[in-house]
C-alpha cells in the first residue's frame, strides 16, 4: 500500500463515508478557521503517514474534517515548507490524499509580504499567478507524461470570481496580485524586492507554490490568498521577523474569515 492508501484507511475510520468537496491548507496565524468548520474528525498529523511536521509557529499539524455552510472540507491546519526539509515535494502526500479522498476544488492560504504601497500588514490578496524564484519543483523524479504540467490557469478563474464576489458582498477588500515564491527561511534583500518588483510580482512569500503545482499535477482546479503580514524588505523600517508574521496575520483573520464563509457557503449552490 501507498501512504496515500493508508492514510485514506486512517480518514474512513474516523469519518466514516464522509467525502469534503473541498480541501483547504491554512496558513500561518489562520488556523482559527479550523474552529467553525462543523467537525466530524480531527486527525494530527502524526497519525497520517506521509503527512509532515509542521515545524513552524502558527501550524497546528491537524487535519480537520466537517462542514461549512453544507460545503464538506478537509481543512489542513498548517502545512510544510520546503526550508524546512529542502524537499520541495514535502506536501505532495498531502495534496493527494485531498484528491484521493474525493475533493474536487483546493484553497491555499498564506502569509506574504507586500510590494504594492496600498496593499499593507492585515489585507488579503488574492493570488491570480506566480512566479517561481527557487529553480526547483515539486515534480522531479515523477514518472510519466503527466509530469509535464501546464500552468496556464494556474489558479482557475470560477473559483477566483467567486472570491471576488464573495469579498463583494461581505465588504472585504480584496487585492490582487501575482506571488514570488522564495526559499526562505530567511527573508528577502531590498535588492530581491526591486528585481521582483521588476518581474511583474506584487507579493511574496516561502510557501503555495509547490502546493500549486501538486494540486494541477492532481487536476484539481484552486485559488489561493496572501495574508499580507509586512511590507516586503527596503519599504518599511520595521525589522521583518516572524513574530511580525503572526502579529499582522491576526489583523486580517477577521476578513479572510468571513470571506472563506461566503465562498464556502456559496460553492456548489444552485444559480
């Protein structure tokens, strides 16, 4: 058996014929959201084999299983980046255990820094495309002619419409922009940000984009939003650190919040 069979073994014991429609990965200081799904099982990570540490503050390492608004979800309460392992495939168990299990749709969340002035700590952008800085992918070694992604659509346009609309009705104001994704741990020179800025990038972080790339991999259609925690490096006086991350992360959980309710609530009902 595949870790991915036996961590299905593991969710079907607990849940029973429960099937999420939508996976979720929460990123740091969003872990909160976990709280309202209508749970059915919670599972730490150590009882998934293939399932990372979360090794970083603000991680939970719990996959949670339930309900929002009728809209089944596996809502993943942190998740592994590549600085911690160097393996950029550190969360490619998990992405397909969320297709193996029967999700039909990704959300991605993240913290990330700003280079657009009127986007600052505690707005949410939603992430339209990236840009891959670290010359790795998720994908080396896979086998096949499936390994030859198309990233086009990257990020599926129904799904970010309805975040927009979503953010509409519940008066959050969504910014939107292409993501850098960087290695980390350490975070970025003023240089970094200026040739990033150059390359046509509006926020930047460590993490998503291999989730990204595993998730298309999957075929499984997604969106994905940046908590802004901290204007990126060489526009702010403010020594970046993560207790930064989680500070300003706090300020927008109100909002992503109440945004991931709207989309959940709406996803799937009838037009």
């Amino acid at each position: 058996m595949s870790q991915v069979d036996d961590c299905l073994a593991v969710i079907h014991k607990a849940v029973g014929d429960f099937v999420p429609q939508v996976g979720m990965v929460l990123g740091s200081g969003l872990g909160t959201f976990a709280d309202q799904v209508d749970a059915v099982a919670s599972i730490g990570f150590d009882d998934l084999p293939g399932f990372p540490q979360a090794g970083v503050g603000g991680h939970a390492g719990r996959l949670v299983l339930g309900r929002v608004g009728g809209t089944g979800v596996a809502v993943l309460q942190g998740r592994a980046h590549y600085y911690e392992h160097g393996k950029a495939d550190v969360m490619a168990v998990v992405i397909q255990t969320f297709k193996a299990m029967g999700c039909e749709a990704l959300i991605l969340t993240n913290a990330a820094g700003s280079m657009v002035a009127d986007a600052g700590p505690g707005s949410v952008m939603l992430i339209t495309d990236h840009i891959n800085m670290t010359g790795v992918s998720p994908l080396f070694g896979a086998q096949g002619n499936s390994r030859f992604v198309d990233m086009t659509q990257a990020y599926n346009q129904n799904m970010n419409d309805a975040m927009r609309k979503a953010a509409l009705a519940n008066n959050v104001k969504l910014h939107e922009g292409v993501y850098a994704w960087m290695c980390g741990p350490h975070f970025e020179t003023p240089a970094e940000i200026r040739a990033l800025k150059v390359l046509g990038a509006q926020a930047v972080g460590m993490s998503t984009v291999p989730e990204v790339i595993l998730a298309r991999h999957q075929g499984l259609p997604l969106c994905a939003l940046s908590i802004v925690t901290n204007y990126a490096s060489g526009m702010s006086p403010t020594p970046l650190s993560h207790e930064q991350t989680m500070e300003y992360a706090k300020m927008a959980t109100d909002g992503v919040e109440r945004l991931l309710n709207a989309f959940l609530h709406a996803y799937g009902a009838p037009l």
